[in-house]
C-alpha cells in the first residue's frame, strides 16, 4: 500500500482530533468551520475544506471524539473495535485508484465528498496505519491537561508530547518538581 494518502488523511485525523484542546483558545475549535477548513487547505485540501458545510459540525465533532479513542487504543483488538465501527456506519468501502505515474494506491471514499469523504477516508488512514505500525505510535501528549494526539513518526518511537510548547512546559514542570525536592 502507498503510503502517500494515508499520511496525509493521517495528518488530517490529528487535525480534526486536536482541534479540541483544553489549551487553545477557544478549547473547542469546531464551534464554527473556520479552523478545520483553515487546517484542511494548508494541509492541501481545498476541496474537502469546502465541501464541509456547517451542517456536518455535529457529525465532525462525534468523529473527533471517536478517533481521539483510537490514539488512545492500548491494543491493535481495541483500535479495531472503534475503527471498525467507524468503516462500517460509513459504509467505507476501500478503491484500488492510480495515480497520474501509474502507481496503485488504497483510497478510501474516492467517490464521496464532504463530511462522507472525512468519515471513510479518515478511520481508512488509520486503519492503514495501525496495520502498517501498530497503535504504539499513536499516542496523547503526556503533558497534562494538554490533550492532544499524534503520529510518532520519529526514529525511536518514543514520542510523548505533541509538541514542542508541550516538550517545554512539561520540561520546566520536572525543573521546578526535583529543585522543590532539594
């Protein structure tokens, strides 16, 4: 399987998943659409980004909460069970598609558009990753109350925060903790 679609709707789960975040302002960034079509088009797509309609915000929101689940999974059988859920009330079924080079790739709701194309394509690159990796590289940052998930795509896999603010503030909480100690 290429792994060039999935990464990007990999990238797009993260995206819809972090944007509630009890760190950002707002905490809750799908009250409107603004934000994820923001996101959606700077990760190159224009298309998805508008076909989503105010209509779909309750829909994505109970998505996001479902996924954030799946980057939770402590086992392959758990992240299926969510997963599998998902493909199923999305009646996502896999397309062999080519590429402009000729090159096949899996795509998940090829034929679909707006929040139907999000709810395949998104548990679909999942899927595609936890067959690939496994659930370990999928995790929530570990600096609390910091909820937001990511792929670990670095070397050793030892990924634990979101993001470098995160790496920080979870740093300076060590600092402070072991001079308190002294």
């Amino acid at each position: 399987m290429s792994t060039a679609r999935p990464v990007e709707d990999l990238d797009l789960a993260v995206e819809l998943v972090n944007s509630a975040c009890p760190l950002a302002d707002p905490a809750d960034r799908l009250a409107d659409l603004s934000h994820l079509r923001q996101r959606f088009t700077e990760l190159g797509e224009h298309r998805l980004a508008q076909e989503t309609t105010a209509h779909d915000l309750p829909s994505l929101r109970l998505l996001r909460d479902r996924l954030r689940g799946v980057f939770g999974a402590g086992t392959a059988t758990e992240a299926a069970l969510l997963l599998n859920g998902l493909l199923r009330e999305a009646a996502a079924v896999p397309q062999l598609t080519t590429a402009a080079d000729g090159t096949a790739r899996l795509a998940w709701g090829a034929d679909r558009s707006g929040y139907p194309a999000v709810a395949a394509r998104l548990p679909g690159a999942l899927v595609e990753f936890v067959t690939a990796q496994g659930v370990r590289r999928l995790g929530r940052c570990a600096a609390g109350p910091c909820a937001c998930v990511f792929v670990d795509r670095t070397r050793p896999g030892n990924r634990r925060y979101c993001c470098d603010q995160c790496t920080d503030r979870a740093s300076a909480a060590a600092y402070r903790g072991r001079r308190r100690a002294h």
